[in-house]
C-alpha cells in the first residue's frame, strides 16, 4: 500500500500545482487582458465556453458540475 499512497500523493500534488497555475493565469488575464503573451490561450474565454456548454445542456451540465465539485473537494 505505500508504493500507491506515494502515487497517489503524487497525483494530488500534481492536481494542486495545476490548480494555481489556473488561478495565477486567470489573475494575469484580468489584469492584463487576454494578451498575456507567454500563456497562449485564453483560460477565461475557456471557462466561459465550458460554463456555457454546461448550461446548454441543463440537467446533464447541472449534474456534470456536481460532480466535479464533488471530486474536487473529495481530497
């Protein structure tokens, strides 16, 4: 069991380092614009898109969004 806590530390660590990297990119993209030259993509115009697409999709995207929370906070 150790050998798959050490991964799954891992995996948790890799997911929080992800986290702030999104949160860091969004705070550059409102203060700057979204032409911040060194991320190359628009992360707000991305969450947009998605809250969008979950919003077209109703009770599925209701549901979707759940259960990411759901995973997100299982931690």
């Amino acid at each position: 069991m150790g050998m798959i806590d050490t991964v799954k530390n891992w995996l948790r660590q890799i997911a929080e380092v992800g986290l702030m990297l999104i949160a860091a990119a969004v705070v550059l993209e409102i203060i700057f614009g979204s032409a911040v030259p060194f991320l190359g993509v628009s992360i707000l115009g991305n969450i947009t898109a998605l809250s969008a697409e979950l919003g077209d999709k109703g009770l599925v995207g209701v549901i979707s969004l759940a259960v990411i929370i759901w995973l997100y906070n299982r931690r």
